[in-house]
C-alpha cells in the first residue's frame, strides 16, 4: 500500500532540500505511473522488508529507491543511467559526510534497466529485495494492478504508435510470465509470484479478447 511523506521512517535524515528538488525531478515530465507516488508506494514495501527481514545496507537501498526514476521520458534507453547520475550527484551535494556509499546507489538504481532479466545467484541479498520492491505492483490488487497497466500506456502515448507499444508491452509481460521466478528473492517470491502471475495472465487473457472483438467487426 501507498504511504504519506509524512510516514517515511528514512535511515538517514533527509534535508528539506533535497526532497523537494526530488519531488521536482518526478514531477518533470509529467507521468502517469513513474511519478512520487509510485516512489511512496516502493517506500512502503522497503518499510515492510525493514520490519521483517531487514537491510543489510538500509541507507544506501533507500536512497536508490528515492532515485530510481527520478530522470524518465517514456522510451528512452538511458533514463536509469541518467537517474544514478543525478543520485551520484544529490548525494555528493546534500549527503556530504553521512558515509553514504554512493556507488552502491548508483550500482542498484541501474540495475533496474533489467527488470525480469535477473538470475539471483548474480545478486546479492539487498540488490533482490530492491529490484523486487519495484516490481511488487505486479502483485497488486487488481484493481490497482489495471489503473498501473493503464498508467504505464499513458506515459507511452504519443511518443510510439499504439500497436507498437502493445507490441512490446505483451512481450515484456509474457516474458515476465514465462520466467521461473518473477521475484528474484526468496521473501517475495513466496508472498507475491502467485497474485503476479494471476494478474499477468488476465492482462494478457484481456488484450487477447478485444483483439477478438476488434477483428470481428
């Protein structure tokens, strides 16, 4: 579930500043899902990983999932390298002296360049449990499963025609689908792989049926 700034238990106090220049960031463009509420709503799965099996760096993991779409244009290939440079960067200029490793943080926030392309014996213990608190919305309830799906097609329109993005939407959700794992740890894959794939199968199940319906007029 989503939470407030206001219920953010940050490891690390956070300046007055560098929020609002962050919230600046999400908030240019404008994006229907990749915006500060899709930050909030992470921030609430690091809080429950936090409760129950914990971080092993909780600062660092915080601040790649602050960062991790801070820079994002629908359909370009560099937004995660741009986002760890701008974190690189807020770190060196807010966080000076508060033995922040930033190069960890750089390190996770690309790493999500390849969601659904992870094996886990290649990531350590945070860097799963960080990709995956990304990809929880797979999970979600339906309801709030379909407004992201929908969110994430609004963010694309315009900047490709709409049966190329359904294109390669369907063949990232299929492969997504295909994969052994959806959640590369261990924690989430036993709370969230079944609601994921029950999602992934109706979108998928959905699109198919009005691709019926539309070639039957």
């Amino acid at each position: 579930m989503p939470i407030s700034e206001t219920d953010l238990s940050a490891p690390l106090p956070l300046p007055s500043g560098l929020v609002a220049e962050l919230r600046d960031a999400y908030a240019h463009p404008p994006r229907a899902y990749h915006n500060f509420d899709h930050v909030l709503e992470v921030l609430g799965h690091f809080a429950t990983v936090a409760r129950e099996p914990g971080w092993d760096q909780p600062a660092e993991v915080f601040l790649a999932l602050l960062y991790h779409d801070a820079i994002y244009d629908a359909g370009r290939k560099d937004n995660e390298a741009r986002s760890a440079d701008f974190a690189r960067s807020a770190i060196a200029r807010w966080l000076d002296g508060q033995g922040v490793d930033a190069a960890r943080v750089a390190g996770l926030i690309a790493m999500t360049a390849r969601h659904g392309h992870w094996d886990a014996s290649a990531l350590d213990r945070d860097a799963a449990l960080f990709l995956d608190c990304d990809m929880a919305i797979l999970a979600a309830e339906p309801a709030r499963f379909d407004a992201y799906d929908k969110a994430i097609a609004q963010e694309y329109r315009g900047k490709l025609p709409a049966w190329m993005f359904r294109h390669y939407r369907r063949r990232f959700l299929r492969g997504l689908l295909a994969t052994p794992r959806i959640f590369v740890s261990g924690w989430f894959h036993a709370r969230c792989d079944a609601a994921a794939r029950a999602n992934l199968t109706r979108c998928l199940d959905g699109g198919r049926s009005a691709l019926k319906a539309s070639a039957g007029r």
